[in-house]
C-alpha cells in the first residue's frame, strides 16, 4: 500500500541557506545545486542565462529528502 503524505517529505535549500553548500572530503565546498550549459548551446543564449543568474532571475535549488537531511545533521 502507498501512503500519500500532505506534508513536505523534503526540504529545499536555496543557494543563500548555509547548508546549500558541503564538504564531501572535509577539504572541498561544493554545492548541492548548479547549472550546467551545454557546450553546443548558441553563445546568445549562454549570454542570456548569464545575465539571468547575475541578476538572480534564475538561482539553483537543490531538494533533499528528510531523512537524508536530518541524518546529515547529526553527523554535524
């Protein structure tokens, strides 16, 4: 049986949360979220998805489960 949850099963971080960013190796930052443009993607465009993250018109967001939240916390 599926149980369907009304709450929110995961929790978002934004790019400005102090926990958007980790350490895997205790030496690296990295962030859960990031862009990727393609290399065939026309320079125009690159342009203009540059200029939006700039301005903050498009920011990444990563999602994370609960469980795997809260379990990272406690390693904390």
């Amino acid at each position: 049986m599926i149980k369907i949850s009304t709450g929110r099963p995961h929790k978002t971080l934004r790019s400005t949360d102090a926990d958007f960013k980790f350490s895997p190796n205790g030496l690296t930052i990295v962030p859960r979220a990031s862009f990727e443009v393609s290399k065939v993607c026309p320079r125009e465009y690159k342009l203009i998805i540059a200029e939006c993250i700039g301005r903050g018109w498009l920011q990444p967001v990563a999602h994370m489960r609960d469980v795997e939240y809260t379990m990272e916390l406690l390693k904390k």
